[in-house]
C-alpha cells in the first residue's frame, strides 16, 4: 500500500522541523534501512526499506506518541528483517538453484576493468585520484594511505571514508550497470560530492 | 611487524557482516546502523573491504566460506566484486608503474644493462649424462596492465625447453598455488598442478613448457583454492 501525501508530511516533520533538513534526514534514513536489509539477507532490500518507511510514517500521521524516532524506526526495522526472513525461508522451498550460465564468470572477468576505466573517466581529477588513492594497496598501507590523504586535503578520517565510500557507491552503480549493459550511455555519471 | 589482511578496528564489523556475532551483539550492531550513519558508514566500509581482500587473496580463511555464501551469492555482491576486482587491477597497475620506475632508476644509478629476462645459455646441445639444461626465467613484474603498452616483453632463447616463470607471491598468502597461463585472446594454454613456495619465499616458481608459447601477448593468472591472486601481463616476441 502506498502512502498518502499527509501521512509522508508527518514523517518529514517527525524528522526536522525544516523542509530541506528532514529531506536531507529522510535520505540517510531510507540508505540505512536499504544497507540494513542488503545485510540481513534481503533479497528486496529496498521494497523492505520502504514498508518500514510506510509502516513508521502511518503510525506517526495517526498521532501516535513517538519520543525516540530513531530507536522507533529501528524496531519496526528489526521486526520486519524477520518477517522477510521467514517469507524468503518459505518462498525458497519452492525455488530451485539456478546454476550461472556458462561463460558468465568469464564475462564478469572481462568487461569490469573496461568499464571502471570508462566510469573513472566520468569522474574529476580530484575525486578519480581520492578514490584510487583511498582504495589503493593491503590494509595496512591503506591506513597509512588514508591518514596522509585525510591531512593533505586538511578532513578528518571519517569525512575522508564519507567521500570515498559515496564515491564507490557511484562506482559499483556504474560498473553495474556498464556489465549489464555495454552500450549504455555513462555520460550522465557525474561525480556530485 | 604484523601483517593485517584486513583493517583490525572494523573487526565487530566484519563478523556482523558474515554473520559471526552472537544474538546480543548482532542486536546491538542492528541498531547502531540503523540509527547511526556513522555506524552504518562503518558497516559499508567493512564490506568494502572484504571485497577487497577477496579479490587480493588475503581473505582470512574463516571468513571465505560466510563470505561467499553471505556477501557474494547476491546480485549486489557480484557488483561489488566486480569493482573491486578492476579497482585491485588498475590499483597494481599503478604500484607497476611506481615498481617499474624504482627499478629503472636503480639500473640507471648502478650502470645494469636493462633486461626483463635472464637469458639461458647459447641453444643447448643435451648430450647423454649431461644435466638438463637451463630454463629461460622470466620475472614477472608485480601486476601489469592488460593494455598494450607498457608491458614487458621477453625473448626466448633458441633450443630452450623450459621456462621458469617466478610470480612475486602476495603477502600473507597459502604457499601452494596453481597457476594458468592465457592468450592475450583469454584462451588457456596451460594449467600447473599444485604450484608450493617455500615458507617466507617471495616468489612463486613455476616450471612451463616452452612450447607453450608463440610470439604474442600473455597473461598468467596465479590462483590458491580456486580463488584468483595476481594477475601479470606481458609479450613474448
């Protein structure tokens, strides 16, 4: 069901009391919810993220006392990763396992570094060069990589993974849909940090 | 000093991720993600990094298992991977080039004839009795580009049997290896049985055939437990 335009009103305003802010806010809220149920094994991690809005903005549009909303959303959150839970454990018996068609794994091994060069290119300078130089050698070259990085841009280390992680974010989108689909037009990627 | 496959102050992080907390903890962890972007910023970052150590070798063996099961099996994960997979190329790419230059310049400092390749002896006659002869060895740059240029190039010797490929081994990795050898096309040429290095060995020696090669672009893939570690590039001409 979908929700009313009443009822995302009162959720906006349970977020911030300022229009701009609480969209700001509702944004951060729906990336968690959809990082949550990716991580609990959703297979609809982003329809799940938005039942859990719908559920939270009824209750909030109906009056409901809400002190901590946060705290609130989350329980609703943690309920509703068990009933996915449950619905997926009983939709798999009836799913059969697909094997991957053959030359898939070639593919996947063929196109990926094609097309990060090509969405590395739609990129600035700055940001290319923050996201390879973030991501670049083991891990302990990476912390000291990332603490000179964070100084010479003059941020601190978690505004540092901030950038860079909304920058690979924009990255796996594009090689994504690059592998999918070759032809497609990455032009329109454009670093927004 | 030791070595840290993975960032130690996201450990809480990774055994969320793979599904390694107790109830309590992963409880805790629940929350703090999803009411705390900093927290969850902490989640993404951990994930990133499994990926990344995936794709490198240097996955700790109690996480392979819940890695692949949890992490890769999704559509999402097959993204993730294949990110940073061209991430780990281009990124040894560049520490190729850095490579490249140091040794460059080391030859240049210490008046070394520059060559990629240790030339075995004139075309060797066998004679009854005689030791086997010599194989070529080709030292295998640390990662390469694909690309045509850049990459090293080596000649063989006339007569030579053998070819001893040394692969710098990946720190922190098993010592036994299989390794692949491809065309620049993708097709393989020849495969190695179980591949040991010695404890602490830098490389990884590999004994091929000489006849497996034709005047051409290569690519050898080293591999442990069926998971990809190095990948090199280079011409024979």
């Amino acid at each position: 069901m979908t929700l009313s335009g009443q009822e995302f009103d009162a959720l906006l305003r349970a977020l911030h009391p300022d229009r701009a802010a609480a969209g700001e806010e509702y944004e951060k809220l729906r990336s968690r919810l959809v990082a949550f149920f990716r991580w609990e094994g959703c297979a609809a991690a982003e329809d799940w993220a938005d039942e859990v809005i719908n559920r939270v903005a009824r209750r909030v549009a109906k009056g409901e006392a809400i002190r901590n909303l946060p705290a609130f959303v989350s329980g609703v959150a943690r309920l509703a990763a068990r009933e996915a839970g449950r619905r997926q454990a009983r939709e798999s018996g009836n799913l059969i396992e697909m094997p991957a068609p053959a030359g898939a794994h070639a593919a996947a091994d063929e196109h990926p570094a094609k097309c990060l060069d090509q969405c590395l290119n739609a990129l600035d300078g700055d940001a290319r060069d923050l996201i390879l130089r973030y991501y670049d050698g083991d891990a302990e070259a990476r912390i000291r990589n990332r603490k000179a990085l964070a100084a010479e841009l003059g941020i601190s280390l978690n505004s540092l993974r901030n950038r860079a992680l909304r920058l690979r974010d924009r990255l796996e989108s594009c090689v994504g849909n690059c592998l999918e689909d070759d032809s497609r037009d990455i032009s329109g990627f454009k670093d927004t940090r | 000093m030791t070595q840290h496959p993975l960032n130690p102050e996201l450990t809480n992080e990774f055994d969320y991720l793979l599904g390694l907390l107790d109830d309590a903890a992963r409880e805790r962890m629940q929350s703090e993600v999803l009411e705390n972007d900093v927290a969850c910023d902490r989640v993404r970052e951990a994930e990133n990094e499994l990926f990344d150590a995936y794709v490198r070798g240097a996955l700790p063996a109690r996480y392979r298992a819940p890695f692949e099961q949890r992490l890769l099996a999704s559509r999402d994960g097959r993204r993730k991977l294949a990110t940073a997979r061209a991430l780990e190329r281009r990124g040894r790419r560049s520490r190729s080039w850095r490579w490249v230059a140091a040794v460059a310049g080391l030859i240049a400092a210490i008046g070394v004839p520059a060559t990629w390749m240790r030339r075995s002896p004139e075309a060797p006659t066998v004679k009854p009795g005689a030791p086997a002869p010599r194989p070529a060895v080709i030292v295998l740059p640390q990662g390469a580009t694909r690309s045509a240029e850049g990459i090293p190039v080596f000649r063989l010797p006339r007569g030579v049997a053998e070819v001893e490929a040394q692969a710098p081994k990946p720190p922190g990795t098993e010592t036994d290896f299989e390794v692949e050898v491809r065309t620049g096309e993708g097709e393989t040429r020849w495969r190695s049985g179980a591949v040991t290095a010695a404890p602490g060995a830098p490389w990884i020696p590999v004994r091929i055939p000489a006849a497996v090669f034709q005047p051409g672009p290569y690519e050898v893939v080293v591999t442990s437990r069926g998971s990809p570690l190095s990948f090199h590039y280079f011409r024979i001409e």
